[in-house]
C-alpha cells in the first residue's frame, strides 16, 4: 500500500504545481466530491491498514482545494 500512496504521490505532483500556478485550470468541486467520497468510506467501514488510503486522497484533496483558493485564502 505504500508504494501505492508513493506513485499516486508522484503523480499527483506536477497536478499541484500546475493548479497553484493556474488555479482557474481545475474545478473543486472534482476534489470535494473526493474528500466527502474519502470521508463516507472511513466512517462506513473500521479503521484499518487500508484507512491509510483513504486519509492520503483526503490530504491529496484538501492540498488540491488550497492550490485552488490560494489566492483567496492570501488576500491576493
């Protein structure tokens, strides 16, 4: 599971870069439905090794709902 979460990591970073640069590029609304999908599955089933996952998407989307607002969020 862990080289799963290091790819997907990997791969997720040129995503970051590009929405802090152009946040107008990506819509929350992908991420959000993401971090809510993430959360639902953490309550429906017990916490275990798998959770681990599922609390990387949520990071990964809540990173990506920044990248989005950064200029919101610091009065730019």
């Amino acid at each position: 599971m862990w080289f799963a979460i290091i790819a997907d990591c990997t791969a997720y970073l040129p995503a970051f870069v590009k929405t802090w640069q152009h946040p107008h590029t990506e819509s929350p609304w992908f991420y959000s439905l993401s971090l809510v999908g993430a959360f639902l599955t953490m309550l429906a089933y017990p916490l275990q090794a798998s959770s681990v996952f599922q609390m990387y998407i949520m990071a990964c989307s809540l990173v990506m709902i920044g990248c989005i607002y950064h200029n919101s969020l610091l009065g730019r």
